[in-house]
C-alpha cells in the first residue's frame, strides 16, 4: 500500500498492473464477470429512483467511498435541470453526475488518472 492504495509489487495500483507482463506472476488471471438480465437489473433496482453504475479509475477511488460516490450521483439526479444543458434523454444527468465525481476527486487532490463514467442501468 503506498498512499492508502493497494499496489502490486509496491509499483503500480491494482487495476493498473493488468497489462504490465513483469508483474503477471504477482496478479490472478482468473477474471471477475458479473452478468445480469434486464428483469434481474429491474429487480435489483425495485423501488429506487434511478438505477445506475458507476465505472471509474482508480484516481476516484483512492479519495472516495462507495457511499460518497452514490451520494453525490444521487444528489446530481434529483437537482438535473435539462434546461441547463444536455436532457435527460441525451443522459445529461448521467454526464453531469460524472464530471462533478471527476471534479471532486480532483479538489480532494487525487495523485492518479481520474475518468468516471456513470451508466443508467434501468
């Protein structure tokens, strides 16, 4: 760990090192697949206002929780104001849910890339 970041071989984070063939003996190659149906998807998202995933580097993640995260794209969806911008069928939200995470991550001073994508499941 350098920095609270988990790291392999002290060098690079996790989600980094995959394609970094000098440290392939220190990594699993057994991949992480979580597929869903749409029915599932609407299950899982029974009774919320918005159904969303989020995918971002690690450059969000050192400086914020899960929580943090789901907090804030939430705030983002409940005060959207598409006369402001992008509508919501041109996934405004979702854009502007995305730029405010990179913006904070970057105020909270994240040393690594930071790219967050914010995806409407349902």
């Amino acid at each position: 760990s350098v920095g609270g970041t988990q790291r392999v071989n002290g060098t690079l984070a996790v989600s980094r090192s995959l394609g970094d063939a000098h440290l392939a003996s220190l990594l699993s190659r057994k991949p992480r697949v979580v597929a869903m149906s749409k029915k599932e998807i609407e299950n899982h998202c029974h009774g919320t206002s918005y159904c969303f995933m989020v995918i971002a580097s690690d450059g969000l993640w050192d400086v914020m929780s899960n929580q943090e995260v789901n907090d804030m794209v939430l705030q983002v969806m409940e005060e959207f104001d598409p006369s402001h911008g992008i509508t919501w069928e041109e996934g405004g939200a979702y854009q502007g849910a995305a730029q405010m995470l990179t913006r904070e991550a970057y105020i909270r001073g994240s040393s690594d890339n930071i790219g967050v994508c914010v995806v409407a499941m349902g």
